[in-house]
C-alpha cells in the first residue's frame, strides 16, 4: 500500500491528543504528508509541528489538559459529579456507573460525523486515517465508508474487548481490590446490555451507510483491519507482524521535554523527590490527595512532594511548605527524570512515562482500564497497589518502604523496551506491514 498522505483524527482530550500528535510527528519526520484533524483548541500546538491542522469536533466534551478548562454541558457535569460519587463506592460500582453512562459519552452525532469524514475523503487525496480506539463514531464512519485506517489504543489492551467479552469488565484485579461477586455480576449484566445496544446503534447505521457496510457483532471491538498500535507493553507476548490486524505495541508514545530553571531550582538539595498525581479528573478526590501527603511525609519528612492538585490545589494550601509543592498543573513529563518515587492513579500515559525512566511507582487504581493495568504491575513487580478507597497512612509507609528497597532490575527491563519502541519505531512498523 503507497501511504503518502496520512489523516489524524483525534478526540478533544488533551491525554489523548498528545500522544496521536507525536505518532503524527514520527510520520512527518520519514518524509509523508500528515494532516491533524481536532477541535480548535488545539489548533497552535499542532501548526508548532509543523503539521497540516483540520477543524473537526468529535466529542460533546473538551479537555484541553487543565481541569478549570474542562468544558461540559451542565447535563455532562451532573454526570461527571456522579462519576466522582461511584469512585467512593468502589471498584465495580464506578465500572457500573462508567458503563451506565457509555452510550452517551462515546456516540456523539454519529451521522453528521460520518458526512464529516466524507468531507474529508472526497476533499482531500487520503490515503491512510489514524483514530483512536475510543472514538468509536469516526471508527463507524471510517467503516461505513470503506476508508483505509489504524487504530491506536491508548489504554490498557484489553480496553479492546476480545470475542465473548464485555467492554469494561475488568478480564484481571490486582489483589487489593475486593470485588463483590453479586456487584460484579451486575456490572457484567449491565456492560453486556449497553454492549448491544450500542451494537445496534452501530448496525443501524451501517445498514443506512451508502457502502451498506458489513454488520458487526460487537461496536467496542470494531478495530481497523490493517494495524493496531498499543501504547502499552507485549507482557502476554501477543505481538503479531505477520498476520492482520498487525498489533505494535510501542512502549511510549510521548517526547522527553525540559524542565525549566524556576523548577530546578525547586528540586536543588532534595534527595527523596516523590511525584502524587492523579490524573485531571480523579484530582478531584481531595481525600485521597490528602492521605497521600500526610502518608508520604510520615514516612520521610524530609522528602519533597510534588503533587498535582487539580482545581483542589487551593484547598490543599494548608499543606504547602517548602517541601511540599501543591499546583493545579505541573509539567509532569519533564518532572519525571528527577522524580524518585511516582503515587498514581494507574493511568496510561503517566504508567508509561514512569516506566520509561524506570521509577519506582506506587498505583491507586479508580475506574476504566486502571485495574488492568494496575494487575499487571502486580503480576510483573514493577508497582506496588493500593485500593484508593481503603488504604491506610501505614499501608502507604509499608507500600514506600518496599518499592524503595526492591530489586530494580525488572524495571530496568521493561524501561529499556520502552526506550527502544516508541512511536518512530511504531511508525516505521506500521509502514512497513500495511
């Protein structure tokens, strides 16, 4: 296949931007034609690299990488004020309330997205689109109109359901989380229902689409045919080059940025630096926020605390001091190197960053495909893992003390992988394969 023009489609969510606008700077450096398509907020960081920019909104929702710049429709933000309130009920209840509320978030407008992209492919000479796997109404356009595509999947793998599952079931916990078996039953019951509905949403327009595309068995599971890149690691060992879809998995999909003097000199003559995020929306937590401070300051008073605060920075004030700095947002990629301990949420992009400058990481898994990743550090030894609702300040000492005495050396392992298989690697793959 003669790729020379390839197509960027991606959701207006900044921890998924980022990484599909380094992929789309890998094509660009071997020479293609590479235009991004996104919402306007994200206009100027990708005319910065040097790439072609098309206006295309695909999400009802907008998250530019900064929670008091997180736009929703009142409706979106009862359900969000939701969302938080199942986070302290549990595992399986924050899956449910995730699954109850999936139709809506993830199929927005799909018909008049599918004349978008017909827009687009008879406007422009494409050849190859790239979507992300959650966003499920350009996949069902891209599908119906029979366009070349990849996919790229940011979260865990499973996140992709595989035949006789459903999408956001869980397929491993890691041991700290104590499922109910009745609550999981009905998580199952509930994820296989909106399954089918969102199945035969999906159908329905198919069988309306001018192509009249094939019908599928499963909208969750619906991938390009050509290439799967996974910004995530081979643990099972299920990379296939030889075979359709390909599946590449990267190891990261991020550039290392610098980190500025002003944080420098934040950093200078601190020997315990402990990096506490977690993640734009889960911040929202200021409990766990909380229990992670004093926790991390009872076991070493003298280590400095960066944490990432969210729109609760400013409740957290009363915690700063010199050697714990709060903030709203910090530039976590170009913290991390320092960094010598990382307390998370579990989630994707920051697991692989972590891992790729091989730190010692400490996971507090909430909701989505966070316990799969989260059981697979377990599995691997590279974390330790904390149910966010239930620990201690002693299980969080316990949990320090170990990472900080473990052998490195599996870490170490997997850091290098990750070094080696970023997105110029998975691009020359891709190109090679399709």
């Amino acid at each position: 296949m003669n790729v020379n023009h390839i197509f960027f489609i991606s959701p207006p969510f900044y921890s998924h931007f980022t990484p599909l606008l380094v992929l789309a700077k890998s094509f660009k450096k071997l020479g293609k034609d590479v235009t991004f398509g996104c919402s306007s907020e994200f206009k100027d960081q990708v005319e910065q690299a040097n790439l072609s920019f098309y206006e295309i909104d695909i999400s009802k929702n907008k998250n530019v990488g900064k929670a008091t710049s997180t736009t929703q429709p009142d409706s979106e933000k009862d359900r969000l004020d939701e969302f938080f309130e199942s986070t302290r009920k549990g595992a399986v209840e924050t899956l449910i309330t995730q699954s109850k509320h999936r139709k809506k978030d993830m199929l927005y407008k799909p018909e008049e997205l599918v004349l978008k992209i017909k827009t687009i492919a008879d406007s422009l000479e494409v050849d190859l689109y790239v979507v992300d796997i959650l966003s499920y109404g350009v996949t069902l356009g891209l599908y119906s109109l029979n366009l070349p595509f990849i996919t790229f999947c940011p979260p865990h793998p499973l996140t992709i359901p595989m035949k006789n599952e459903n999408y956001g079931v869980p397929k491993n916990w890691p041991s700290v989380i104590q499922v109910d078996e009745k609550k999981l039953e009905e998580l199952k019951q509930i994820s296989k229902k909106t399954q089918s509905e969102f199945t035969t949403i999906f159908n329905a327009l198919l069988a309306e689409s001018e192509n009249n595309s094939k019908q599928i068995e499963n909208a969750f599971s619906l991938v390009s045919d050509k290439a799967i890149l996974y910004n995530y690691f081979d643990f099972d060992s299920i990379e296939e080059d030889n075979q359709l879809p390909n599946k590449i998995f990267m190891g990261n999909c991020f550039e290392e940025e610098l980190l500025d003097k002003e944080w420098i000199n934040k950093l200078k003559g601190k020997k315990n630096k402990v990096l506490i995020t977690l993640g734009t929306f889960l911040s929202n937590r200021i409990d766990v926020l909380e229990k992670l401070i004093i926790g991390s300051k009872k076991y070493n008073p003298d280590s400095l605390l960066i944490v990432s605060a969210g729109s609760n920075a400013e409740k957290l004030r009363k915690y700063r001091s010199d050697s714990v700095i709060i903030e709203e947002f910090i530039p976590q990629k170009a913290l991390m190197p320092y960094m010598d301990n990382v307390i998370f949420h579990g989630g994707c992009n920051t697991f692989t960053e972590a891992l790729y400058y091989g730190k010692p990481m400490i996971i507090l898994p909430f909701s989505s495909d966070q316990f799969n990743i989260a059981y697979d550090c377990e599995k691997k030894q590279l974390a330790e893992i904390l149910d966010p609702n239930t620990f201690t300040e002693e299980n969080l000492v316990t949990a320090l003390l170990k990472i900080n005495n473990q052998d490195t050396s599996e870490i170490a392992y997997w850091s290098q992988i990750s070094k080696d298989r970023g997105p110029d690697f998975a691009v020359k793959q891709v190109l090679k394969n399709i």
